[in-house]
C-alpha cells in the first residue's frame, strides 16, 4: 500500500479533509497546530499532507475523490520516502528540550524559496519542549509568514505552549481513537483478538502506546505491577527498591509501566468521583477498590502530577531506576 496515502491513517478523517481541503484552496495555514495524544497519527498526516503537495501525480482521495492525495511512486514521493526530499524537515528535540541553535538552524530554512516544490513543510514534534528562547526564534518568524513555508507543530501538551505561539497556529485537533479502533489495528498487525483487545483498553486512545503496551513485559505483568503498586504501603523500603530494580531492567518497559500505573491511577479517581462504570480495568477491582479508598479525589490528582513528572525525568534521561523509585515513594500514602 502507497505509504504516504491517507488511507492508512484511522480515525482522523475530519481532520485530513480540513487539511487537504484547505491546501487544494490555497489556503493552507502557514503555522498549523496539531494537537492530540501520541501514536493517534499526527505525525503520518503531517506526512502525507506535505507530499500530496509534493506530489506530480496526485491521486483522488478516498475520502473525498475531488481531492488528491500523494501517489507513493514518482520523484518527489520517492524523495519524501527516503526522507531526501528538501523541501520537507522534521524535527524532535535535541535532548531534554530543543536547543536554540537546533531551532535557528531549522529556521533559516525560510529564507530561501523552497528547492523543488512551490511550498515547503517544517514539522516540529513535541512543540510543547520549546522552552524561552527557542520558542521566542520560532514565534519570530512565525509572526513573519512567507506564504511559502507551512510550519506544521505537533503537540500532545498544548496548554504548554507559549500562548503567543497558540495564537499563531491553526490548531487542528487529533481525536484519540477508540478503544475498538486500536484494537482493530494491532488484529490487522497480526495481533491475537484478546491481547490486541487488553492493549486497547490500556492504550488511551494510541496505537503508539498500545503497541508499547503490548510490546513490553509490563502488560505481561499487569496483575503483578498491580498488585505491588496497590499495596506499597505495607512493602518495606527494601522491597520497594527490589521492585523498582526488577521493573526497570528491560528499559524499554519503564514507559509502559508508567503508562499501567496512570491507568491504575485513572481507575482509583474515576472510582472516587463516584463513576465506577468508567473503569478500564474492572477485574482488577478487589485491588483497586479498596486502594482508591486511600486517598481523597485531590490527592489522587497529585498522583497524576508525580506520574507525568516521572514521564518528563525519563525523556530527560534521568535513571529510571531512580525516576520509579522516586514515584513509588510519592505513591505511598504516607507521602502524598
Ligand atoms: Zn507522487
């Protein structure tokens, strides 16, 4: 299947209709805002978007035939394939945070006409990791279009923008898919029904984070996580540091972990607030019932804050075993 077609993308059709509607016009925005979970597909419509421009063979859209998406199969697909194509940069964060230098060079770019196409396209991931004067050289020339270039930002953390860079954008919301959806794509990936099923329900509406889920031991583990997360009041300080030296030593299942104990978290608030139907995962109720009881509902969002704070340590290359220890402590009930 062509990679650059919209077609594989689930979930997002409002949005890739708004995008190549308004490109067809002439009127695509020069700062877009993508905002939406992770792994819901921004990064793929971004992607696309840029070479259905690109492209000098344009093929109708499934969605809507009078407009055109890239071909997969010409020059400027191929050169957008093996990620050679100069009118197209994508960038993520150099480390904790983009550097200044990182977001100048970037940048300069659009001084110059684009190479080959009439358009060009600047895709900055993780936009909410533009801190102070990176962001300040990106609202500059934000705030000076050229018409040429399409700044396309991407960002699951939008309300950590600069407010003067929201208000450059367009913002283009991403829907986080439905539990159903995730499922149905990892079945298509060659995933087992139920597995693929259990991922979903975890995922958060992305399939990036389903996969993870999935990937790692820590789904495996789920009911033993569980269980230790739930009960770390009674655990010793020595059985915390054993279980946070067990659960961060394959390092690529520190994030899902982290992504099971928000979601056991969700479950103990959703509980509190007194909406036990919105549960995700309801055999785990013996655990977290009586957990949940523990701590009152603004307490419980202080949890979330040291969990989000965890995720932020480990893009920071912080160790994990210190990042899970550190947030087992804040999960003892005797600390928050
Ligand atoms: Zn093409």
């Amino acid at each position: 299947m062509n990679p650059l077609s919209f077609s594989r993308i689930e979930g997002q059709d409002r949005a890739i209709l708004a995008l190549v509607g308004a490109s067809a016009r002439k009127k695509l925005h020069h700062g877009l805002l993508f905002v939406g979970p992770d792994g819901v597909g921004k990064r793929q419509v971004a992607r696309a978007l840029a070479a259905s421009t690109f492209c000098a063979s344009p093929q109708p859209l499934r969605l809507d035939p009078t407009l055109h998406e890239a071909c997969g199969i010409c020059g400027p697909c191929r050169r957008m394939l093996a990620g050679t194509h100069p009118d197209f940069v994508e960038q993520s964060p150099d480390g904790r945070n983009y550097k200044i230098e990182q977001v100048r060079e970037t940048i300069s770019v659009t001084k110059y006409r684009p190479a080959e196409a009439g358009a060009r396209f600047i895709v900055l991931d993780a936009v909410d990791l533009l801190r102070d004067e990176a962001a300040n050289a990106l609202l500059k020339t934000l705030e000076e279009p050229t018409g040429e270039t399409h700044f396309i930002l991407l960002t699951a953390q939008p309300h950590r923008l600069l407010s003067t860079i929201r208000s450059r954008c367009l913002r283009v919301a991403f829907a986080p898919l439905a539990d159903a959806l995730v499922a149905r794509v990892l079945v298509a990936a060659g995933v087992e029904a139920t597995a693929a099923a259990g991922a979903a329900r975890l995922s958060g509406g992305s399939i990036t984070r389903a996969n993870a889920v999935r990937e790692t031991s820590a789904y495996a583990n789920r009911d033993e996580i569980a269980r230790a997360i739930t009960t770390l009041d009674e655990a010793s300080m020595a059985e915390l540091i054993a279980l946070a030296e067990a659960w961060t030593k394959d390092k690529e299942a520190v994030r899902p972990m982290l992504d099971l104990v928000r979601a056991l978290v969700r479950d103990a608030m959703v509980l509190r607030a007194g909406l036990p139907e919105r549960r995700l995962h309801l055999d785990l109720a013996p655990l977290i019932d009586p957990w949940s009881a523990g701590r009152p509902l603004q307490a419980w969002l202080g949890v979330i804050d040291q969990i989000e704070q965890a995720e932020r340590e480990l893009l920071g290359n912080v160790n994990p075993r210190m990042v899970v220890e550190n947030l087992m402590l804040a999960l003892r009930r005797d600390s928050v």
